[in-house]
C-alpha cells in the first residue's frame, strides 16, 4: 500500500488499482483528495502490470460532494475538472464502489468512472440546487446522458437523490452489490477486465438524449410545474438551462455552458446564503455548555395534553418514528375528534401514495386517547399542547408533577409563556422544558427547544436528539416573551400595522413581503392564524383594528373574512372593510396618511427585525446569530436564499442597518427604533454578526 496524499491511499491488488479515500466525515473531494485521485489515476495508468482501477471510500460514506469548507478560499490546484479529464481519458476500466451517498462532486466523480456498483442502502444524487447552485464538475452533462433527460431534470431542480435500486433501473449504477462492497466491487472490476473490448465514456453517449430533443417542450413545462415553488431562486432555472444545453449543444460547449452558468452563482449572493445556511443548521445542534459526557435519557412513550390541532401534529411526529403515544383531552368529543383529525391526514397522506395503508392502521394503533391524566404515569416525555394560559398550564403542571414517574421530562408547547414560571409550579424543575412547535406541527421542520434557568443538561441533551429522531432542526433558545421566533415577529407585525396605518394597504404590505421572498404576507399569516388568538369577546371594546374585526366576527380565513375577503376556496381579496377601519384609526389617532413606497415598506417590516434578533444575542436567548436564521428559515418562511434576518443584515452591512434604524429613530423619536447596543458596537467596529 502507498499513500499518494495524506487522503488517498493506492494498492496494488492483483492487477486492480484500488485508490482509497480517507478524508472523514463525508470524504468530500478536498484538494488532498483530488490530488490523490489525479496521482493515483496516473500510477495505474502508468503501470503494466494495473489492468482496471476501483475507488472505494473508508468511513460511513462515498464522496459526499466538494469540499463546501473550500469554496471561499479560491481554487486549490488541481481543480475538480481536470481531475475529471484524467479519469474520463483513462485507458484501463475505472469502477467506482458506492455506500452511503454519492453527492454533488461525488456523483460527478462516479459519472467520470466506466462503470458504478453500488450497495442496496446507498443514496445518489446531485443537491448543488439547495446550496444555490448546479454541478460544475459535468453532472448537468453527464447525467441525462445516462438516466435521461426527463429524470436529470428531476433530481438537479429538486436535489434529492434516488436509491442504489433507483440508480440501477435508471443505468446509474451497473450492479447493486450484495455483501461486502470491497470484494464484491474488486470481483466486478476483474469481470470488466476480462470481458475487454471498447471503453464506453459518457460523455459520448447521446441516445438518452433523442427523446428530448423531440420534444423540447419539456423544458417549458417543468418551468411552469415547478414556478411556484422555486420562486426567487435562482440556481433551480440554471440547473435547467445546463440540462437543455446537454440536449441542444455538443458535450464540450454543454460543459462550457455549465461551467459558466456554475461561475455566475457560485459568486452571487444566492448561494452565499444557502452555503452559509447548510452550516448554520448543523451548527445549531452545537451547544457548548453541554458536558460531553452529558446522558441521554431514553424516551420510548410520550404523552401528550390536548388533541387540537397542535397536540394531533405533536402525536403523529412520534408515531411516524415509532413512537407510541397517549393523548389526553378533557372532553370526550373533542378527544374523538381529535384522533379522527390524525387519521384522516394520515388517510390523505396515503391517497396521495407517501405512505401506504397499512402505514395508515400501523401509526393510528400507536396511539391511544384517554381522558385521564393519570394514563401518562408511564411516560418518558409528556407535551402539554394545550391553549395559552398561564393558569391553566400551572394547573395541569401541578398536577402532572404528582403523576409523571420520576425523571420523566414534562415539556410544553407554548409559543410565548415563561416556562420558568410553570416550572416553578413542579418539584422538578430540571425536568421542565418547552418544546415549541410549529403549526402544521407534522409539517414544519423547527423544533425550538427553550432551555429554562433550571432545566438540566440531561433533559436538554434528550429532547435535541429527540427533535433529530423525529427529524425536525432544533434551536435551542432561552426564555423571554415569544422566545426568539415569535418575540421577532411581533415586531414585524407591528410596523405592518403602523404602516396600514399611515396608508398602505395591507395588501401592499403583503406583496412586498411577498416579492422579497416570504411564502405570505403579515396580514395573510395573522388571517391564517386567526385574528381572535388572544382576543376575548367579553372583554374586548374595539380598541385596535383587530379587535374591531373580531368583532364583526371577522376572525380571519377560518371565518371567511379577517384582513382581507375569502372565497370558499380561501382565496383573498382586499377587503375594504379592514382598509376602511385603518383609515378610522388613523384618524383618530391623528396621523396623516400618504402613499408609501415598497421601499420603506420593506425596510420598515425587516430592520425591527434584524434590532430584535441583535438584543436577543446580546440578551443570550439565542446562542448564535445563525440559530436566529435558522428560526427564521424553517419556522417562518424567511427565504433560504436570503440566509435568514441576521445574514440579511450583514450582507447589507450593519452601518447601513445601523444608519437606518437611526433614521427612523429620529424621523419617528420612537424607542421602538432604538439601535440596539450590541447592533451598535458590532457596526462601529465594522463587525458583522457571527
Ligand atoms: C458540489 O459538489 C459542487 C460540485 O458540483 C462542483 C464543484 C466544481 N463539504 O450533514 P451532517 C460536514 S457542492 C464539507 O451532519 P449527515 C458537515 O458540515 C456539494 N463539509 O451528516 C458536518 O460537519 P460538522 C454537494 C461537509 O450524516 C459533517 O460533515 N454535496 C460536506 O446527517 C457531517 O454532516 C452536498 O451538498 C461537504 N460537502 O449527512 C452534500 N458535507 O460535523 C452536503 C457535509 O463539523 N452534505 N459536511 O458539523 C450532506 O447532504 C450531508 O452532510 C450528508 C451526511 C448527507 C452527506
């Protein structure tokens, strides 16, 4: 065995070259290892007595893809493509051996070889799209060529990658490999050898092509297809010109095309913030003043109070993993409606072919209702999902406390209360923590995980890791009013609010927020939401315009009329009414109303934002300003290809935030602009949030 670089390894096995990559956690194609493939290549191709090459990874995995870490630091010699050239150019039998994922540069690497195997539970595919870009090493050339062009476009535009048997049915791996991958790679190699004759490169293949080049209207309508949800990103409709340049142009112009294309994201601020994400939401699991030998506690029954809408997603969170779980509600109807909630979505789920019926009964048996809290005796975990109010959930708290098996974690689901407070109703308040789910709970992807004074190291550690079994992103927050999500987002709202106030219509404010990249607008959110969160009808005396609406029983979509009019479908339209209750207020209130630019308004709705998050840093409620987009991204909508608020920030740079914020702050003399003092000091040093 020779090392040829620090990454890669060559020895000769009876006449095969096989070139070992060792470059841990994901052997990504670092300059160690292209240097080592472009060596290792040459020394067998020089060797006589070396009749094929096999690459095969150490480790958990093929190649995951280029190294990201690099992309910042300009091209190392060699580059990913010249390396390509020489394994495309090659005059002996390449065969890459797959396990675990061939990603991005990985799968490129393979498509340079003459033949891939591949074990059953391995994964190919080319993800640049969710990092704002396409594969620059040949992928959008080399793939259609292979699997055609119909399943290339599929697998650039959406990133996500097929299986071993996938690959096999569709020519991208010749054999799935059972039993030892080394052996049964080497026993591969040595058939190929012997059976001898042409070696058959990619690059020269064009049937898969013919189909495409009939009928070019394919392009057009995977466009229209995929328009709503790749609005504002970019690299999804490069992907597709790279794929239609494969069918319209020769390979060596197709691979210009590509490189170009690549080039231009690669330097655009779109893929800097999706690059930028993909290690913010593995940072966020990452918290530094957890004891390395902290214990996990096991978590193998849940309990969860309440079957509305948030403790139905709660519950089927679990059961999708495994995981029983008893649901408790007060009343029996609303118990029962609950569980039927559960199975008709598991139903709807099914029709549409995600999940099969038996999946249906297997997850509906794993969980029980009951309507006594004392079934949760057994529980590892219990949620308390029920509605927001303080008295209630101390009730509930006290009262779970004398029933919970000692050590069991008692969470819950508030999106704004203090969890210290309910702690403080237990004797255990190191087992008390709040888990804050996102509505749909079965659908969105955050978990925020708030950390109370006294929640213990234990508790904390279980419920990350449980957030990754069932496979939501976690962000570990403290306590304060909203914690990090909500506490933001009030600010938002609020200046949406100012704004109709002064004379943009809500619908205005909404397709700004809109255009800049959110699913909806904050007048839409709070309609889907529900006006009457928080509001009392014997209480209330219209003093906001919300509270007017909630009254005329204009309580958002759920009542066909909030902010704006719906039809039976759900669709808006502007309402006069709540344009006319604006108008109302501001009368009142005094203020002059005037047109208002897209401008301000944008500026107006994400500057409060970005001065919130800073106090929340300052405050330590979040651990890293990257745990703040991470928030944003997947509990809000807030565009992966802006980064989140706090990237947001620094990509305009804090002088010009802090610069504006000042503005508003003397246009206005409302503290409501006050600069924050870490934003301040960040910007004055020329600092950016890191
Ligand atoms: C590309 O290939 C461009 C080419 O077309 C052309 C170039 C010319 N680089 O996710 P995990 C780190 S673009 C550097 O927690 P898992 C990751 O940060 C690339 N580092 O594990 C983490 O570090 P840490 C196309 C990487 O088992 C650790 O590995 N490829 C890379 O849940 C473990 O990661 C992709 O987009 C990388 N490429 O999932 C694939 N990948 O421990 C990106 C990972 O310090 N990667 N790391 O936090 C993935 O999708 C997942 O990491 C993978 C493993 C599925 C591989």
């Amino acid at each position: 065995m020779v090392q040829v670089t620090s990454m890669v390894d060559y020895e000769n096995v009876d006449g095969v070259a096989v070139l070992t990559l060792d470059n841990p956690p994901v052997n990504a194609l670092s300059q160690g290892v292209r240097q080592g493939l472009l060596e290792g290549v040459a020394r067998a191709e020089a060797d006589d007595t070396v009749k094929g090459v096999l690459i095969h990874c150490k480790g958990g995995t093929f190649i995951a893809g280029a190294d990201i870490t690099e992309f910042g630091s300009g091209p190392l010699e060699p580059d990913l493509r010249s390396v390509l050239v020489a394994l495309d150019n090659a005059g002996k039998p390449i065969v890459a051996a797959i396990h675990g994922t061939a990603l991005g540069g990985g799968l490129e690497t393979a498509l340079c070889c003459h033949y891939r195997v591949a074990v059953a539970s391995a994964k190919l595919g080319l993800p640049e799209v969710n990092l704002g870009l396409l594969p620059g090493a040949g992928g959008t050339q080399r793939l259609p060529r292979v699997v055609g062009v119909e399943k290339a476009l599929q697998m650039v535009t959406t990133g996500v990658p097929v299986s071993a048997t996938e690959a096999l049915e569709a020519g991208l791996v010749d054999r799935v490999i059972e039993g030892d991958l080394r052996t049964g790679a080497l026993a591969f190699t040595r058939e190929k050898i012997a059976q001898g004759g042409t070696l058959l490169r990619i690059r020269d293949r064009e049937d898969k092509l013919q189909s495409a080049r009939e009928h070019p209207e394919i392009f057009d309508q995977l466009r229209k297809a995929i328009a709503r949800k790749t609005r504002g990103f970019l690299a999804p409709e490069y992907n597709i010109r790279c794929i239609e340049a494969a069918v319209k142009q020769p390979f060596d112009e197709g691979m210009k095309t590509e490189s170009k294309l690549f080039k231009e994201l690669m330097t655009g601020p779109q893929s800097a913030a999706q690059q930028y994400f993909f290690f913010a939401e593995r940072q966020a699991g990452k918290i530094p003043d957890l004891p390395k030998d902290t214990v996990e506690l096991p978590i193998a029954r849940v309990g969860v109070i309440g079957s509305g809408t948030m403790g139905g997603g709660i519950a089927m969170n679990m059961v999708n993993v495994g995981i029983p779980v008893t649901i408790v509600e007060v009343k029996a109807e609303a118990l029962e409606r609950g569980l039927a909630v559960i199975r008709k979505n598991y139903e709807n789920t099914a029709r549409k072919g995600r999940i099969s019926q038996a999946d249906v009964e297997q997850r509906c048996a794993l969980i029980s209702g009951s309507l006594d809290l004392n079934e949760l005796a057994d529980c590892d975990l219990v949620i308390e999902a029920v509605f927001e109010d303080m008295a209630v959930k101390k009730d509930i708290f006290s009262r779970l406390d004398g029933i919970a098996r000692p050590g069991a974690i008692l969470a819950s689901n508030t999106s704004a209360l203090d969890i210290n407070e309910i702690a403080a109703v237990t004797k255990r308040p190191e087992s008390v923590i709040g888990l804050h789910f996102f509505s749909p709970a079965n659908v969105m992807k955050l978990l925020e995980v708030v950390r109370g004074a006294k929640t213990s190291p234990e508790v904390i550690k279980t419920c990350m890791s449980l957030a990754k079994r069932i496979r939501k992103t976690a962000v570990l927050v403290g306590v304060c009013h909203g914690f990090v999500g909500n506490r933001i987002l009030f600010y938002r709202q609020r200046q949406a609010e100012q704004l109709a106030l002064e004379g943009a219509p809500p619908h205005q404010v909404d397709k700004v927020l809109y255009d800049f990249g959110f699913p909806m607008g904050a007048f839409q959110m709070s309609d889907l939401a529900g006006l009457d969160i928080g509001w009392n009808a014997k209480t209330s005396r219209g003093a906001t315009v919300k509270d007017r609406l909630c009254e005329m029983d204009r309580r958002g979509q759920k009542t066909g009329a909030g902010f704006y009019d719906y039809d039976e479908n759900r669709n808006p339209t502007p309402s006069p009414v709540a344009e006319e209750l604006f108008a109302e207020f501001a009368a009142k209130a005094g203020i002059s109303r005037r047109e208002i630019t897209d401008e301000e308004i944008l500026e107006r709705c994400v500057l409060p934002m970005i001065n919130e998050g800073a106090k929340i840093l300052d405050e330590g409620i979040a651990i890293r300003a990257s745990d703040i987009d991470v928030v944003y991204v997947y509990g809000y909508g807030w565009p992966v290809h802006r980064g989140g608020p706090m990237h947001y920030a620094n990509s305009l740079g804090l002088d010009k935030v802090l610069a504006r914020l000042r503005h508003y702050h003397e246009l206005t003399g409302d503290d409501f602009w006050k600069p924050s003092q870490y934003l301040v000091a960040l910007a004055e040093k020329g600092d950016r949030f890191s």
